[in-house]
C-alpha cells in the first residue's frame, strides 16, 4: 500500500476555536460531576452476601444452563 493511496482518503476537518469556558474544560468537569453526583443516589446493585441471602424464583433453582 504506498502513502498516495493514504493521503487520497484523507478529510480536511475544520475546527471551530475554543472558547475561554471550552479551553478550561469548566463544561467537561461539569459534566463528569453531575453523572458522578447521579450515580452516588442510584439503589446499589451488590447485596451484603453473609447477611443477605439472594432471592431466587423456584424455577431457577433446578435450571442448569
């Protein structure tokens, strides 16, 4: 494969440049933290294994996959 057939399928991308907000990555860290912060007041998925046991239905029990 020679570097011509390469450069032919290359695109030209114009970029806007950043703002002052954007340069800072104020709206990025901002937006990290609002799904971090979201995330802390989900109901967790784990159970306390020793204390709790799972519930399973009947029919699971006897299933072998």
């Amino acid at each position: 494969m020679s570097s011509l057939t390469i450069t032919d399928r290359a695109k030209a991308v114009d970029r806007r440049p950043l703002n002052f907000s954007e340069r800072l990555y104020i709206p990025s860290i901002l937006k990290g933290l609002r799904i971090t912060v979201g995330h802390i007041f989900h109901k967790k998925a784990t159970i306390s294994y020793p204390e709790e046991k799972d519930h399973l239905v009947p029919i699971s029990e006897d299933c072998i996959f």
